[in-house]
C-alpha cells in the first residue's frame, strides 16, 4: 500500500475514534453528574459508554500518531496517551469518588 494512503487512512480512522470517544465521554459525564433520572433511568449511558470510550480511546491513541511524519509520531503519541488518559481518569474519578 503507498505510504500517503495508509497515513490518509489512519488519520481518518484516528481522528473518529477521538470522536466518538468524546462523544462518549460526554454521554458519561451526562449520565453520571445529571441530577435529573429521566437523563438515563437504568444507566445504560454511564455503562456502555464508558465500554466504548475506553475502547476508542485507545484505538484513537494507538492509530492517530501512525497519520504523522516518522520523525514526529514519538511526540504524537505521548500527547494522544496523555490527552486520554488524564481526561478519562478525572471523570473516572470525579464520578465514582462522589
């Protein structure tokens, strides 16, 4: 496969992982800190979107930095880890420990 194809490929993939995994972040953050039952009754927000989130946003970290020069992905990917990780960690804890 030619090299500009498969970065194409792996931004686009990469880049909708970080999408839905923001998407399910705020599905979580939604069901977790609403104070309102009729948000999510039975919790099935809070559940399968923290499934999913953790799932995309590994995919996110793992694939994006492949889209990025050689010389730069070592950078990207200490960003991408670090830019899921502490965000999901802080919900993670603000939710549970509440």
């Amino acid at each position: 496969m030619n090299p500009a194809i498969a970065r194409a490929v792996a931004g686009l993939l990469g880049s909708t992982a970080g999408v839905l995994w923001l998407l399910c972040m705020y599905l979580v953050a939604r069901s977790g800190f609403s104070a309102d039952s009729g948000i999510d009754p039975h919790g099935y927000g809070l559940m399968f979107g923290t499934v999913v989130g953790v799932i995309t946003g590994a995919l996110f970290a793992v694939v994006l930095p492949a889209a990025f020069p050689a010389s730069r992905r070592r950078t990207v990917t200490r960003a991408c880890i670090i830019g899921i990780v502490l965000p999901m960690g802080l919900l993670f804890v603000a939710l549970y420990l509440r």
